[in-house]
C-alpha cells in the first residue's frame, strides 16, 4: 500500500517526520526532572509505545532506519539535534528551578529613572509585568527555550 498509493504514503513519510524529531531520552529527562514518582510509570509506557510505534512504522514504509528515504532532512536534522537537545536541557532545569518550592526571589535589580525614561520600548515591557513572581532571568530562559525549540523543530513541537 505504501508504494502504491500516494496520499498513504506521503501521510506515512509525515509521520516518520514527526518521530524524527522525537527524542525519548529528552522525555525521560523531563520525567526525571518534573514528574512525580507516581506518574514516571505512566511515561516509561509512552517511551515504550513509541518505540513499538515506530517499528511499525518503518515495517510499513520497508525502511530499516527512520528517514531512511528522506536523506536530506534526517542530515538537517541530525545538525540541528544538538542545538535542541541542549534547549530540552535548559528548559528542564529552568522548569525544575521555577517549581522549586523553596527557591525564593530576595532580589530583584532595580532598573533606574534615567533607563526607563531612556528607553521607552523597556519601560513598556516593564509596565506589562511589573512583578515577576519568578526570579531575574527565569521566566526569559524559559521563553527563550520555547522559541528556540519551536524554531528547531519546525512544523512539530
């Protein structure tokens, strides 16, 4: 069927796009990092189901490695991986430190009269979240790793 059949096999292609870009020992990291203990059982099944998911995928497709087909975009995203595994990295830690009951903000930097007056585009930004319950530097961290990560992976994510 997947030779046969065009619509089948673009929709098969896209799918192995998407596990392409999967990465299940980010997504244990992530659990090891921000999940409860009860529910790590619950994402070891979905690592589980991925990988039996995906050879089922290349089963269907008759590929023996995933993008088999696709040489191209598996080198350009084997280029980018590192750059977005290094983001999953610092996005799960930023995560990690955001929850942290115990970590308390005990200072924040005082942006002065002559900055804000200086540069309205800042004094604007500063308006819109005057008091950032997370500590100078997080919450943009976090932004940024979301972007970043969402640029790396394109049209998943």
């Amino acid at each position: 069927m997947y030779n046969q059949w065009p619509f089948f096999r673009v929709t098969i292609d896209l799918v192995e796009m998407v596990f392409a870009k999967g990465d299940p020992g980010i997504a244990s990291l992530y659990d090891k990092l921000l999940v409860s203990k009860e529910l790590c059982p619950f994402g070891e099944r979905l690592r589980s189901k991925y990988e039996e998911t995906k050879g089922f995928l290349l089963k269907v497709a008759g590929h023996k490695d995933i993008l088999e087909g696709d040489p191209y975009l598996k080198q350009r995203l084997r280029l980018r991986d590192s750059y977005i595994t290094t983001l999953n990295v610092l996005q799960a830690y930023t995560l990690k430190q955001i929850r942290d009951p115990d970590y308390h903000v005990k200072m924040r930097p005082h942006l002065s009269k002559e900055f804000m007056e200086s540069s309205k585009p800042a004094a604007e930004l500063v308006k819109l979240n005057p008091k950032s319950e997370y500590a100078p530097g997080l919450e943009d961290t976090l932004i940024l790793t979301m972007k970043g990560i969402a640029a790396g992976m394109q049209n998943t994510g």
